[in-house]
C-alpha cells in the first residue's frame, strides 16, 4: 500500500498542478487573447516561444532553467532581488517552472477557441455598448468555456506527469520538490515494484479519466450556433 | 412619410484596400428609411460599418445631429455610439436566451437613457412568444427580429441595417417586411438600410444613396431618385415610381378606396385602412399610358392631369417619358411610335392613364 512518503508526494503534486494551472489561467488567457486577435508580424516568433515545451526535451528546458535561476543567473538575480531567495531545490522554483512547461497546453486550446469565436460576436457587443473588456467577459468567455475547461484539465494533467524539468531543478526532496513521478522512480530504484505498482497504476487511471473529461466537454461535431 | 431634408448625418469617408475603395461625401435626412442601394461589391455595407465606427477610416468626418463622432484623429469608438446595428445574419448570442439577448444592450445604458422600452421592442417585433426560448430553437425569420428588437433596446438615435432580409428565404422576408415597414412608420429616429433589392427600397426607403464602385453616384429623396432618367433606375422593364398616399374615401357601392397624394386620387379595391392612413404605391412605368384627352369611353379608372418634363431613349422600339403630376414626378414608357403620334415635347400638358398600381404596405 502507500506509504507516508508516497501520500506526501501525491499532495506536492497536487499543489504544484493546482497552483501551475491557476496561475496558467491568468497569465495564459490574455497571451491566447492576443496570439489570436493580433495581426502584428511578431506573432510567430511569440507563438513558435509559447509552443517550445511541446518539443523541448525536459532535461534541455530544465537544464536551462537551473542555470537561469542560479546565482549567476538573470531569473536567480532577478528573485533575490525580489527577495525570494533561491528557486532551484525549491517549490516556487518548480512552480515557475511547471507554469513554462505547461504554457503551450492551456495557450493552444484557449487560442483554438477563441479564433472560433470570430470577430462577429465582438461586433455586436461593441453596438450594444459593451466596452472591449465587458465584451470579453460577458461574450468571449462563456462561448469560449470549453476552451477554458480543456486547458485546465491538460494543463493540470501534464503538470502532474511532469518528470525531467521536476529531476533537473527541483531535485527530489521529500516534502519539497518530490512529486509522483519522482516517487516512482524512487520505488524501481530500490526495487519495490509493489509501491511503484500503486502509484503508476493510479496515475494510469487518472490519466485516462483526464482524457475521457476532455472528450467530454469537447464532443466531435460540436453544435453550431449561427 | 414625405422625407425632409434635416441632414442629421452628414459623413465622409475614404478608404483603400487592395482591390477596393471607397470614397463618399453624404447627407442623410435626420428622419425616415435612407436606403444605401447598388451591387455587391459597390461599398454599401463597407459605408454603414463606418458610420457604426466598426471600420476606421485614417481621417474620416462623421456627424450626428451636429454631434461629431468622428474627425481626424478624434473617433468615438462604437461602444460609445448611441446606434442600433442589425447585421445580415442575425447573430444573436448562442450563450444566451431570447430574453437575456434582448437585456444585453438595454443593461448597458443609462435609465436616463432609456427611451424605448423593452416592452414596446418585444410588441413592435411580435416575439413576446419567444423570450425564454434559445437563439438555436428559432427559425431564421424570428431571430432576425430578435436581432432587430435588441437593437432597439438600446434606445439608438440611429438605427443602421445590413440587409438583414438577405439571409432569408421569399417567404422569412414576407414575415418580416411588415415589421420593417412598422418600424419606417414608428420610429422617431433615422434608420439606414442597406439593400441590393429593389423591391424592399421601394416599400421602405423615403431616401436614397446609390453606390457603385466604392461611390455614392447620387442621392436624394426615394421620389426623384426612381425617375432621374440620368439614373439606371429609372430605365429597364422594372422602372416605376413610388407613391406616398393617404386613405382619401371609401366607396361602399363600387367597393374601392381612393388613395391621395399631391398629383390627384387614385383608386384601389377597398382597402381595410381608416382614413388618412398612410399608404405607399408603386406604379410601374410600363402600366402607365399617355393621352392628350380624358377618354371617358375607357375601362381606365385612374387618369392624373400631369405635363411633360422630359422624354429620354429606352430601347429603340420605347422611350422612358418624366412626367409631373402636382409637383409629383411619374414616369411611362411608351413606344416611339407613340411619342411621336403624339407628338410630346417638354412642357405639354397631357393624362397619364394608370393601368395598374401596387400597394407597397
């Protein structure tokens, strides 16, 4: 069965995907706002940044962010400065890091959906006054909800398959940085592949049960509303 | 609705994309139905989207009842425009029920603001039966008037249209002309509508610009615009005149109605109409014949007094002849053969025998 330490580290996953998921939202949804409205010739090179996670192997994106939050480092100077101390081997650390990693899954669906919105809806809340703000919360975010929905529930889902980028800056302390990959690991490391059993079987199960959520509320051959 | 020339808007615009442009200087009278009329392509709805403020031209100028929305630099964005905006489809929000389409608009003005109540949208629409229904389960004709009673909830000082029939099939269009025709006879504020269809011109517009090639080529009141011989519209197997009348009498023993306007009476099978209600006529000019005396040895009911303005080419075999009845233009066209029988010149006095009339409303 779980240990103490597996229970830990299934906590610490779960705040790390809620958190990074959170903070995707807020930061992710004005970016897919402007990646879908703009017109401007930087666009591409913004979106080919945004998707880069997608192709990156983990180790080279982690690599990179141990050494961006180094001492020496823009991102370390930059949150000693802020007084944050230290981010590698840290939670904050693999919080920032996760939020990078997991860009491009609440980005892409949240740009898909509102590019299908079109410009139309927009039009006409501008002639019944709405103000481009007003218009974005009381149109564009309920037509685009299953946009909204699936970048949650990927985002979340990739964050807590996380492995490489946790391994290169976080490292693998209990009750800091140690999440379910990580733990798992740990159990074929040292052989008991009884625990290892537990835990991947219900990432497994979790997995499945994301995907058939995100079929759910993206059904093929969506009604379409004139 | 005789049109009066109020010009409460008064616009200038000039744009240039590739492969189109436009370029326009316009008047609109403050009142009634001004129609924005001509081809696909002639810049119609490209003109309407810049008086709605949802196309911006680099130095446009636009006013509203000296209220200056839009000049140079200085543009009002659409948000901030007290206007009504009915699009060709209807695009009601998906999201939201009929009732709540409906509120949108209305709960983004000030009460102060409020000048036309919801209430009297929804009556004026016929979609009281509607409210709680979603936009998917209507049927093309009713979310158009949907649309159209949402932008009147807004309480515009001008109410802009984009052919909103033009998505509809002939008989969605019967259901809703009635209710555009109420609209043209109801409401205190200008309404322009842009059409291709010279039918819907002729029951609605008291005003018309007509566009070609990114240009309004000429404007004026519905009347004159119909019989320029300058004009195309006034050539063509499908040339007429449209006539405001009134309900004059009623003849209970012969059963017609006779309808008024400047140039005489006209009678019609006995309508349903109370006196002095407002009736459009169109009259085409191919049913109207020319006569140098009042025949009281024909079958012709309506003959009108008028003289000769102006006599123009039409086919080789016709001409389109510009007649003045009381100051009201008509036309007829008649064969050369004709003409020269009688031997018109501008100027002579002669009877116009209408054949047939067509009540617009």
């Amino acid at each position: 069965m779980l240990t103490d330490s597996d229970y830990s580290a299934i906590r610490l996953t779960l705040e790390l995907a809620g958190l990074t998921t959170a903070l995707l939202l807020v930061i992710g949804t004005p970016i897919a706002w402007w990646l879908a409205r703009t017109r401007c010739w930087w666009k591409a090179p913004v979106s080919a940044v945004v998707t880069l996670p997608l192709v990156l192997p983990p180790t080279v994106l982690g690599f990179y962010l141990l050494v961006a939050m180094g001492p020496n480092g823009f991102l370390g100077q930059f949150s000693h400065a802020l007084g944050l101390g230290n981010l590698p081997f840290t939670f904050p650390g693999l919080v920032f890091a996760s939020v990078l990693y997991s860009m491009p899954f609440v980005v892409q669906p949240l740009q898909n959906a509102f590019n299908a919105i079109g410009d139309r809806p927009l039009e006409v809340a501008a002639t019944l006054r709405a103000s481009p703000l007003d218009t974005f919360f009381s149109v564009v975010v309920p037509l685009a909800r299953p946009g909204f929905i699936t970048a949650a529930i990927l985002s979340f889902a990739h964050t807590v398959g996380e492995f490489g980028v946790v391994l290169m800056i976080g490292g693998n302390i209990e009750g800091k940085t140690r999440v379910v990959s990580v733990q798992i690991y740990n159990h074929v490391e040292a052989m008991e592949y009884a625990e290892a059993h537990w835990l991947a079987g219900g990432m497994l199960a979790f997995s499945f049960l994301v995907l058939l959520a995100v079929n759910f509320f993206n059904p093929q051959g969506k009604r379409v509303s004139p | 609705m005789a049109s009066e020339h109020i010009p409460a808007i008064d616009a200038r615009f000039r744009l240039a994309y590739p492969g189109f442009s436009l370029d326009v200087d316009i008047k609109l009278p403050g009142r009634g139905v001004s129609a924005l009329f001509g081809p696909s392509g002639s810049g119609k709805t490209t003109l309407l989207r810049c008086l709605a403020g949802l196309e911006r031209t680099p130095d446009g100028y636009l006013a509203l009842g000296g209220e200056i929305w839009q000049q140079g630099p200085a543009f009002v964005p659409t948000h901030r425009r007290p206007l009504g905006y009915v699009f060709q489809e209807a695009s009601l929000f998906p999201h939201l029920s009929v009732r709540r389409n409906l509120e949108y608009g209305l709960r983004r003005i000030a009460d102060g603001a409020r000048r036309v109540s919801l209430d009297s949208a929804i009556e004026l629409l016929g979609i009281g039966h509607l409210l709680e229904r979603i936009p998917d389960r209507l049927s093309g004709g009713e979310r158009q008037r949907v649309a159209i009673a949402r932008a009147l909830a807004v309480s515009p000082r001008i109410l802009l249209m984009d052919e909103p029939l033009a998505a509809l099939d002939l008989a969605r269009k019967q259901e809703i002309l009635p209710y555009l025709e109420r609209l043209h006879d109801e409401l205190e504020i200008p309404l322009v509508y842009v059409s291709h269809s010279p039918d819907e011109v002729a029951r609605l517009a008291d005003y018309m610009v007509l566009m070609e090639g990114g240009k309004a080529v000429a404007s004026g009141p519905i009347h004159e615009m119909l019989t320029r011989l300058d004009l195309p519209l006034a050539h063509g197997d499908e040339a007429g005149v449209v006539i405001d009348t009134t309900v004059g009498e009623h003849d209970e023993i012969y059963h017609l109605t006779r309808l008024d306007f400047a140039g005489g009476g006209i009678s019609v099978a006995r309508q349903p109409y109370a006196l002095e209600h407002h009736v459009r006529l169109r009259i085409p000019a191919r049913d109207i014949s020319l006569a140098l005396e009042r025949h009281g040895d024909s079958s012709i009911l309506n003959v009108l007094p008028a003289s000769v303005v102006e006599i123009a080419d039409e086919t080789p075999a016709h001409v389109m002849v510009r007649l003045d009845a009381g100051g009201v233009p008509l036309l007829a066209r008649i064969t050369r053969k004709s003409s020269a029988l009688l031997g018109l010149k501008p100027g002579m006095a002669i009877f116009a025998q209408v054949k047939s009339v067509a009540l617009l409303s």
